[in-house]
C-alpha cells in the first residue's frame, strides 16, 4: 500500500472497523510486512526487535521509527486490534540470513497471532 493510498484507505476503513467488527464472526485477517532491510545481520536483529516490541505492546508512536515499510497495514492492524481488543503474540522471528546463509544484506520478517 503506497503512502497516499494508504491515507485514504485509512481514513475509508476508520468507519468500517466501527460498524463491521462489533460482530462476531470467523475471519482469517492478513496482513504482511517486512522488517529491517538491506542491514548486516545482528544488526536486523537489534532493529527488527525495536519493531516486535512495537507490535507485540502497540506502540503506534514507535512506527514511524522502526524499519518495516508497512506502515498503513500495521496502522490498519492497531486499529483493528484496538475495537477487537487483541493483543499480537510473537509466533517467530526470522531474518533472510537464517534462510540463506548471507549474513551481510539481510531483511527481516516476523509472524504473530491474534
């Protein structure tokens, strides 16, 4: 989601997660990110845990200051975990490096349940 579609994606799901999350149903919500990118590998691990801390306690204010480039999905994400009341779990942690073998250009990624 791009910065000026995801203003106004925003701005049109703020009245949405009001009026259609209030009700209980079953539904599986996605949503996807990278963490650091491009950084030495212990390096993505000390910042890609700044980026956890802010999702896991929903520290919006910290967004702006972690890596991930996915800012709009993880503000739609606090929105909804907001009115649902959920709390993100970590599930695991993985940088491209555990993947690869390449410890000098890594990029990070994480998984947590709702």
């Amino acid at each position: 989601i791009g910065e000026k579609f995801g203003q106004s994606l925003f701005t049109t799901f703020d009245g949405f997660f009001e009026n259609h999350l209030s009700h209980e149903e079953d539904a599986v919500f996605i949503f996807s990110t990278d963490l650091s990118h491009a950084l030495e590998y212990s390096e993505s691990i000390k910042k890609d845990r700044r980026a956890i801390d802010a999702i896991e306690n929903l520290k919006e204010y910290e967004l702006p200051n972690i890596d991930a480039c996915g800012l709009y999905p993880l503000l739609i994400l606090f929105k909804m975990c907001q009115i649902k009341g959920w709390r993100p779990q970590l599930v695991e942690y993985k940088n491209s490096g555990d993947i690869t073998g390449d410890t000098v250009f890594v990029v990070g990624y994480a998984s947590f349940v709702f």
